[in-house]
C-alpha cells in the first residue's frame, strides 16, 4: 500500500468519474480523506469508446481526490460494469491432501482453481471467482473449511467474466494516468459493500445499481452472491427522453430531470409551471411538471420491467424477503421507491454509503462539483458515491487478506503473544 496505508478506488462510470481515498487501520476503513469528480465524457454503456477522453476525466478526478487528500496515488482499485459483463454458477471438487486429511489453505485454492475450468471463448477472461459456499464430505453450507476434517473438499462459486478488450481499455486509461490497477471489480458487487447490510445479504437481496448509461443487478442470497447482471440502459436514457420530448438540449433536460423530475407522476401535488430553452439554447417556453413526469415515468418503467425480467431468469423472484436496494445516481429521482416497490411487488429502500457521514464531516456541506448535476453534497444525494465508497472497502479487504497472507505461521503467533504482553502490562 502507499504511504499511511492508502487505498483507493476509481468508479468510471458513463456520467463521471469518482475518486474515493481512504486512510485505513489494517482491514477497517477509519476514514476518507480525499473525494474527486468529473465529468465522464469518453464511455458508453459502461466501455470506453476514447481513450484520450476517459484520461482526461480520470486524471481531473485523481488530481481533486489527491489535493484534498494531501497523498500521491500509487494504485487503485477500478469499478468494471458495461453490457459486456456476464456470469455463471460453477462447481469444483478435490481430494483433500495431507496424511491427516486437515484442509488448508492449499486445498481451498485448489477447489476454487478447479471451479474455473469451464468454457470461455479466448475474447473473455475472469473477473471475478467468488466463493458461494463449500461443502466437506457430503455436508453443505460452510463458509469457511479451513482446519476441518475431511476427505473430499467441494465449492460452489459465482464467475463473473467480461471482454478483453474492454478491461485492457480500462486499464489502460488509469495506467496512462500513471497509476497502476490494484484489481478490476465488479461495480455492482463494490457497491454491495457500501450499502447492503450482512442481514439483508443473508435473508436474500437484489441490489440495483442505476448508472447513467448502465443498471448494474445483483442478487444475494445466504451471505454471498449467487446471480450478476448488466442491464445496457439507465439515467441517461430518462435524460434523452426528456431532450426529444421537450426538444431541448441534453444539459438543460439534466437539469430539468434532477430538479423537476419524478418517476411517478400521481406523486405531484401541485402541477407547475417549467421554464426550458428550445433547441437552439436561446428561446425559453413553459411546460407543466405532469409533462414532464409522463415523459419520465414509462422509461423508468421499462427500466424495473426489464430488472423483474432478471429476478425472474435466475429463479429468486421467491427467495428475497429483504427486498431491493436502488443505489447510483439515477436512484435519485423522485418517486422512484415507490414506482420500483409497485413494479417488483417488494419492499425497495434507496442505499447510500455506510460511512457517509464520513465523507459529510470531510466535505462539510459544502458547495462541491460531485457530477451529477447536484451542486450540493448532503445524505440525500450520497448515494452517487456508492460505488466508490465500496470500491475502497473492497480494497482494505484485500490488502488486508494480502498481508496476513504475507505473514508466516510464526509470525502471526509472535505478533499474538506481544498483543497478549500488551494487555497484560495495560491490566497490571
């Protein structure tokens, strides 16, 4: 890790770019210190389509996330989303090795290396193998089998895989910046780690991660994931409605949508009067607010159609009493819990980042250019930094993980009996 143990996360996303640094105390994320946005003007549908564009906002992002942070990057961790993305269940079995049959840490990576051999075309690589559950002998949902007895060790995992040429390209762009990628995550899965509690991960959950150009699924049951997926439509798609339906420009219905938009039209209380510019930029003309919202309701309609459409392909359409978490931020337009609740038949929730009010603390209410059109940074916008927020989480479990990894046996008990010495000169 860099200096005063760093770690970093870069969530590129359609609509902007967001840089989270965070300060962490071994695997515990003790505070953020540096936030950096801008604009995301080189990305389609979650890919890079300009490579000279999508640095250029990294870079802008990195540099504002560094300033207020005080640090200088080294290495990241990037959020990875886009119609390109896709996954599979896999299973994988070995003898457990050893004359006393005790599983290792050896034997759970071999099981987990046994569960990638499916068939990926050469234009695909892996993600993501994240362990579902293992089973010993026959006995099924252990999450951990290190230090069991056992002949015959199996696993049950969840393969996320996406374009070679998508991940080089974003790679790529942040190594261009002078930074090297730490790792490639899944946005969808970062995002789980900012604003899913382990609860509802166990009691069984659909987090839905609404972007501007993408709308990232994932399901969880028993603690882990069991189903990914990306849908190729989002915010940016309610703003383009709005910019034909009103024929004006693509900024203003940004503007428009954000501080005059709401997903549910029988939600208004009171029908008022809009001020738009027409196409040219230049001449302005009322419409009322229920205009606006009939242009707005069917898109984000078809939006959770299609999200219905994906609960039910993976068959738990039954088998998530916790209900949905919306994140991201197309979540943020009015009406949208009760549209996505009407339409899924499940309780819905808008998920904000579990240490937000670390970052309100930092930032301090202030004025702050966050990218989304928002000019004010407060708890009810926060979940613009959902992905961010979990990326640096994902990061402090890894590099956490990495170092114990790094420690001999011998060191681990030496380092346990000078924690004990502590206590005891503390007490007596």
């Amino acid at each position: 890790m860099a200096p005063r143990d760093i770690v970093a996360g870069i969530d590129i996303g359609t609509t902007k770019v967001c840089t989270i640094i965070a300060e962490v105390n071994g695997d515990k994320i003790t505070d953020i210190i540096g936030v950096g946005t801008s604009p995301s003007t080189g990305l389609r549908k979650g890919m890079v389509v300009d490579i000279d564009d999508t640095v250029c906002s990294i870079e802008t992002a990195v540099v504002k996330a560094e300033r207020m942070a005080g640090v200088e990057l080294e290495s990241v961790f990037v959020g990875i989303a886009g119609s390109h993305i896709s996954s599979t269940n896999s299973h994988g079995v070995v003898a457990v090795t050893g004359e006393d049959k005790e599983i290792s840490k050896k034997d759970i990576d071999r099981v987990i290396e046994a569960t990638k051999i499916i068939s990926i075309p050469p234009e695909r690589e892996i993600i993501h193998v994240i362990p579902r559950e293992f089973i010993v002998d026959g006995c099924r949902d252990i999450k951990s089998p290190l230090g069991m007895s056992g002949v015959r060790l199996e696993a049950e995992t969840h393969i996320v895989t996406g374009s070679v040429t998508s991940i080089q390209n974003l790679v790529k762009s942040v190594h261009r910046v002078g930074i090297n990628v730490e790792g490639v995550v899944l946005q969808p899965l970062a995002a789980s780690k900012a604003v899913l509690s382990e609860s509802e991960k166990d009691l069984g959950v659909v987090l839905v991660d609404m972007g501007g150009g993408t709308t990232d699924i994932a399901i969880f049951k028993e603690g882990s994931i069991w189903y990914t997926s990306i849908l190729p439509v989002g915010g940016d798609h309610v703003t383009s409605d709005i910019a034909v339906g009103l024929r004006t420009p693509m900024s203003n219905a940004e503007r428009i949508k954000i501080q005059h938009g709401c997903a549910k039209a029988s939600l208004i209380e009171r029908d008022q009067k809009i001020d738009i510019l027409d196409t040219s930029g230049k001449k302005k003309h009322s419409i009322s607010q229920q205009m606006l919202c009939n242009i707005i309701e069917p898109r984000v309609d078809e939006i959770f159609t299609l999200v219905k459409q994906e609960i039910q392909k993976a068959g738990y359409d039954d088998l998530i009493p916790a209900g949905v978490v919306v994140t991201g931020g197309a979540s943020l337009l009015d009406g949208i819990p009760k549209l996505a609740s009407e339409k899924l038949d499940l309780p819905v929730r808008v998920g904000v980042p579990d240490n937000i009010d670390t970052l309100l603390n930092y930032i301090d209410g202030s004025i702050y250019d966050i990218g989304e059109g928002y000019s004010e940074f407060s708890k009810d916008n926060g979940a613009i930094f959902s992905t961010g927020v979990g990326l640096v989480h994902y990061g402090a479990e890894v590099l956490g993980e990495d170092s114990l990894e790094d420690m001999g046996e011998e060191e681990i008990i030496n380092d346990l009996f000078d924690k004990v010495k502590s206590w005891f000169k503390e007490i007596f």
